[in-house]
C-alpha cells in the first residue's frame, strides 16, 4: 500500500474505486442491450393492450356498474327502512310508556296528589317545559277539568325528562273536555300579537284517528298547528275503567327531521318516497322521479300508470322488500327497491336513476381513448429522446462514477473516525449520540451508527418518559379523587338523615373498592308515610360501573316517587335500563317501603343479598326472602313482593356482597355468619354505631388484605309513633 499526496494505492479506498468502475462499465452495457430490446418489445405489447383494453372497457363496465348500483341501492334501501323504522317505534314507545301512566293515573285518583300546572309563558323559551292550552270555549275553572289536569300534572316531569333524552320536539296528552296538555322548550310559539292563542284537540287528525281506531295510531301528516311544519304524529287513546275515551297521548314526528336522517346516510343521487298503508305518498321530498307522488298525495301508488313503481309498493307493502329492479318512471329509466317499515306497516321506495349510473360509463371510455392518444404520442417522442440521450448518458455517468469512487475510499473511512471521535464526547450534561450527515453512507457504517444514535435515544427517552409518567400518574389521581368525592355526594351522606323526624332513624355507608364503585344505597320519603329504601350492586367495577350505578340511581328514585309499589318499580326499572343496555351491564337490588303510621314494609328483591331483620329485644336474624331477576339482566321479568310487619324498636339491616365476600390473606371469606356474629355483638345499637361495628368486625378479619368489592350497607330503626 502506497501513499500518494491524498491518495492510497492498494488501500481501501483503491479498491472500491477498480470494483465499482468494473461493475459500472459491465451495467451500463448490459442496461443498452436490454433496453434496444425491450423497447422493441414494449412498442408491440402497447398497441396489443391498447385494443384489448377497449374492447373490455365496454364489455365488462356495464355489468360492473350495474352491479354496484343494485347492490348500493338495496343496501341503503334496507338501511334507510330500518332507520324509518327505528325512528316510528321510538315514538311508538315514548307514546305507549305515557299512556300506560296517565290510564294508571287516571285509573286511581285517590292514590295521587294534584300538581299544579299552568298556561305557556315567552319567558319559558329554550327551556322544557309543561304548559296547558284551552280550545275556545273551555272553562279553565271549571272543578271536573281542573281536577283532570292536576291528576295529570304528575306526568309533567316524565315528559320533561323524556323529550330530551330521546330528541323529541314535542309531547302532550288531548283531552276530550277540549283542554291540551303540552312539552316544549319553544312556549312562545304559542302567542299570536303577545297573546294566548286557543287550541282544540279534539279537531285534530292524530286526536281523531286514536279514537276512532282505538289503539295506537300514526297519521299520514298534518301541518303543525304550533310550529306550522308538515309532520307525522303518533298517537294512542287512554280510555277509563267504564270504557270512555280520557285522554289521547301523542308525539310530533317532523317530516324534514326524517329526510335529513335519511339522505345522510343514503348514496349520492339517492331519492326517496315514504309510503302509508293505504299505498299514499307520505313524503316525496324530490319531485324529479316521483312528481306523481308530491303532486297528489291522496292518489294510491299501487295503480300508478308506472308498473314498476306499482308493483314495488304493493309487493313491499305485504312484508316483501323488492330487489332492484329497473322501471320507467317520470323522465326515464329508474333503480327501483322498496322495503317495510315493521314499526307502522309502511313502505320506503328508494330510486336511482339510470342516467346517472350510466355516466361514469362513458366518462371512463373518454378518458381512457384521451390517455392512449396522449401515451402513444409521447412514448415515440421519448423513445426517439432515450436513443440521443444513451450516449450522453454514458459519457456522463463513467465521469461521475470515476470521481464517485475517488471520494466513496474516503467517505467509508472519515465516518468512523468521526464517530469514535463523537462518543468520545459524550458527557453527563449530553448522552445522546444523534445521528449526522457524515454517518449516512448506506452501510455497515451507517448501520453502526444508526445502533449508536438509536440505543442512545432510547436511553435518554426511558429518563423523559419516567417524568411522564409520574405526572401523568399524579393527574389521573386528581381526577380520580374528583369522582369520588362527585360519587359521595351523590349518596345520602346528612347525619341525621332525617333531624325533623322521630319516628325512625336510618343511615347507610358505601366503600368503594377503587376510587369509583359500582355499589348505591339510597333513603329518601315518597311522602310523609311512606319511606323508601334502596341497596344495590352493579357488576363490575371502577369508572363503567359507577356511571351505570348513578344512572340505576336516577331512575330507581325517578320511578319509585311516582308511587308505585316495589314490584312495579323494579319492572320499570328493569324495562328503562334493558332498552338501551348496550355494554349489557346489570344490577342487583333491594327495595323496601316503608309506612311509617303502621310499620308495614313491602319489599321486593332483584337476585340482591337476603336482609336481615331484628326484632324488639330480640337478635338480628338473616331473612331468606325470594329473589327476582337482576336488573338488566332480561326484558319482561316480573317481580315478587312481600310484606314484613315493624313493630317499635326493630331494626333492618340490608349490604352488598362486598360484607359477607370480604377476604383476608387466606382468601377466607367473612362470610354470612361472621357478619351476624357481628350485628349481634350489640344488637342494641344504634343504626350509626351498627355499621361502624359491622365495619370494624370486617376490617379486623381482612386485615392487610386488599379489598376486591366495595363495601355497602344501610340500617333502619323503626321508633314507630306519631309523625312530627
């Protein structure tokens, strides 16, 4: 090996430079042979491709795009039904769920106290509220009236509380005296020239169809008579105990409201027809391929003078959906699918039009004889360009190869140099060794490198990350300490519960497992006589299950303040929380009523824990009572009731499992008996110092062991005696 000034003969650097200009001069002819070849080649393959390509363009586009239109249109057909669907037995629940509560209402007068209520107020706008409008005529003080409205007045809450939940406009009960009980947040509307207007329920078409069908209804449309858009309604007559009409509940289902929901979802150039069951056009938002249907709504589309439109509706609307088929209609040749709408025995048509589906057709063929003209003509230019520019080509890569090589001898040593001389450098203030220029040559050097730069990245990323985390960790336990304080706060948490009253005295406890738990109790009077209780465990723990314990929460008290007996508040419960149970969580629950004037409960058990009762003077014993279903669990269950005489001085004591299925560092169980030992241990006690006791029982058996369940319970003392 030889130096020379800067050049090393017979080095690293000589040796690169002979292979890599051998190499280039064995490439570079072996890359002109083969491109005369393949030019000559590809000449005769473009023109041959050329014309097959046109001749299957137009065979095989037509079957193509046909396809894709039938498919798309009867997969949105069948979607927008299902959505039509979906939206009418939405309704049809809201208005049956009502119904059912203003014929109980109505059904037992004595059982209710009057609520008052009053007329719409401008003020009232953007807020739910309830308000009652009289047809002309009507007495508003008149005792029969007055006396209905107050009775169903109690519902106001529940159609406040249902319009938003489901994105309601509207909903209100008709009464046959004329009077018209309202929801909306929109009381305003209701004023003509600053003042009330009037308004007859019973000259309305939902009023007057619930009643003569006797069941419950939609209409075919009618135009608002408070907001004045077109809209369908859903109605249901409430009738009394001698069969007279009482009342007709019903809901708003705007027209304009359906077909945003549908076109959203609909494929581009979609159009849509909703048909009644009577073969009438119910909605015809776009006149270019039904103008029949928006021009005369009275006419039945099963002898439409278009067959294809005809036979789709009438075939749909005996429960068949229609496949694609393709008919004439109003300026040609339409897609047509039609399919039921279980919910109201209706049918949506979807159309699509021939035209439109045929036009990427003949785009695509355009376009496709554009680019062979352009392709053609611009590989013979290039092809004559490539045969000048080769040796041009040549001459310059063989001079740049021979300088290529030159400086590459020194490019693969310098790096090395440089990076053994980088770590070097490397101190405590700066550990990471990044990636420069000078390293990236495209081999082992880079590589080596690159193994450097990325385990000291690594390194110094693990330092940073470990910052992270720890204020990460120090955030979500913010947060989580918020939710359980929010949790707490949602719980009867007074001590006294109840300072004013001296005929009992009630306290309950919740101990969640993580920061959030699924377990509730609750305590609260329906009224002055009656006192009802709840305990209850939801599965599952943290986050998911206090969200779904706080919503079980609501709507236990929600149902239960409308006077209904245990039983019935679990049915309720259990019928508001499987229809939209999608994360198919339940809950297990314990409800008792009390009456405070007689010391009779009535009890009711969703597969919760046995409670346990004591006696004056007596010991606690467990109370094997027959369980229910969870909530949640299945739509349709019934529920049992029982009844358990308080005498002055008994005491109940209701718990979650998290008491008896606490568990120390044997994975022992605490177990029933260990829990009455301990409720026995001072049976005298009161209601406060038993759950301390039960607890402190409990923490002595676990001891250091982790708590897997949260730990609930609630006790009552029943002191009997006059109400204060």
């Amino acid at each position: 090996m030889k130096r020379i000034k800067n050049l090393v003969i017979g080095g690293i650097q000589s040796k690169v430079f002979n292979l890599i200009l051998y190499t280039v001069l064995l490439l570079t002819a072996a890359f002109m042979a083969v491109s005369i070849y393949q030019n000559n080649m590809l000449s005769q393959l473009a023109a041959e491709s050329s014309r097959q390509r046109e001749e299957a363009i137009g065979e095989i586009t037509g079957q193509v795009m046909n396809a894709v239109v039938e498919q798309s249109l009867a997969r949105s057909n069948r979607t927008d039904a299902e959505i039509a669907d979906a939206m009418f037995d939405s309704a049809a629940q809201r208005v049956s769920f009502l119904a059912d509560c203003a014929a109980k209402l109505l059904a037992q007068p004595e059982n209710f106290t009057a609520q008052p209520y009053a007329g719409p107020d401008p003020a009232d706008d953007g807020k739910w509220t309830a308000k009652v409008i009289y047809a002309e005529g009507v007495d508003p003080n008149s005792p029969a009236v007055a006396e209905k409205l107050g009775l169903l007045s109690n519902l106001s809450e529940t159609m406040i509380s249902l319009c938003p939940a489901f994105d309601a406009s509207t909903l209100y009960i008709g009464l046959p005296e004329g009077v018209h009980l309202s929801v909306s947040d929109n009381s305003s509307s209701w004023f003509v020239d600053g003042q009330p207007r009037t308004y007859d329920p019973r000259l309305r078409g939902w009023y007057q169809k619930a009643v003569e069908r006797g069941t419950l209804v939609f209409t075919d449309g009618e135009w608002d008579a408070n907001t004045g858009a077109y809209c369908l309604e859903c109605a249901m007559p409430v009738y009394g105990p001698d069969g007279t009409i009482q009342a007709v509940v019903g809901t708003d289902l705007y027209l304009t409201e359906m077909e945003r929901v549908m076109q959203g979802l609909s494929v581009e150039g979609e159009q849509f027809l909703l048909v009644n069951e009577r073969g009438r056009a119910v909605l015809a938002p776009q006149a270019e391929a039904f103008p029949m249907a928006a021009e005369d709504r009275e006419a039945d589309l099963r002898a439409s003078r278009h067959s294809a439109l005809a036979q789709a509706v009438d075939s749909a609307l005996q429960g068949n959906s229609v496949a694609v088929t393709l008919g004439a209609l109003a300026d040609g040749n339409y897609y047509l699918a039609a399919s039921p709408i279980e919910a109201t025995g209706w049918v949506l048509v979807s159309a699509f039009s021939e035209k439109i589906a045929a036009q990427p057709i003949a785009l695509l063929q355009n376009s496709n004889d554009q680019i062979q003209r352009e392709a053609a003509a611009a590989y013979q230019e290039k092809t004559a360009n490539s045969r000048a520019s080769a040796i041009v080509l040549f001459i310059i890569v063989m001079l740049l190869t021979l300088g290529g090589a030159l400086s590459l001898g020194k490019r693969i040593v310098k790096p090395l140099n440089t990076i053994t001389k980088r770590i070097s450098q490397l101190s405590e203030g700066d550990l990471e060794f990044k990636m420069e220029d000078a390293y990236r040559t495209g081999d082992e050097v880079e590589e080596l490198a690159q193994s450097f730069a990325s385990l000291s990245h690594k390194t110094v990323e693990y330092m940073n990350k470990v910052v992270q985390v720890t204020a990460e960790k120090e955030r979500i336990g913010a947060e989580l300490s918020l939710a359980t304080q929010i949790q707490a706060a949602m719980l009867p948490h007074i001590v006294p519960a109840f300072p004013d009253r001296t005929d009992f005295d009630i306290i309950g406890s919740m101990d969640p497992a993580k920061e959030v738990g699924g377990d509730f109790y609750d305590y609260f009077l329906i009224d002055d006589d009656h006192l009802g209780m709840v305990i209850a465990d939801v599965s599952g723990k943290g986050v998911p299950a206090a969200l779904f314990m706080m919503a079980s929460k609501i709507i236990l008290q929600s149902i239960a303040m409308m006077g209904h007996s245990p039983a019935k508040i679990l049915e309720r419960t259990n019928e508001a929380i499987c229809s939209n149970n999608e994360a198919q969580m339940f809950v297990t629950v314990w409800l008792g009523i009390l009456e405070l004037s007689t010391g009779k409960l009535t009890c009711a058990n969703a597969g919760h824990e046995y409670p346990v009762f004591k006696r004056p003077d007596g010991n606690y014993e467990l109370y094997k009572d027959r369980h229910g279903f969870v909530i949640g669990g299945m739509e349709g269950v019934k529920y049992k009731e029982y009844e358990v005489q308080l005498e002055p001085g008994a005491k109940l004591f209701v718990y979650t499992d998290g008491v008896p299925e606490a568990t120390n560092t044997d994975k022992e169980l605490f177990g029933t008996d260990r829990m009455m030992a301990a409720l026995n241990a001072e049976p005298d006690a009161s209601p406060q110092e038993v759950l301390k006791n039960v607890r402190a029982h409990v923490d002595a058996f676990v001891k250091d062991a982790e708590q897997f369940d949260d730990l609930t319970m609630l006790c009552l003392e029943y002191k009997g005696g006059a109400k204060p």
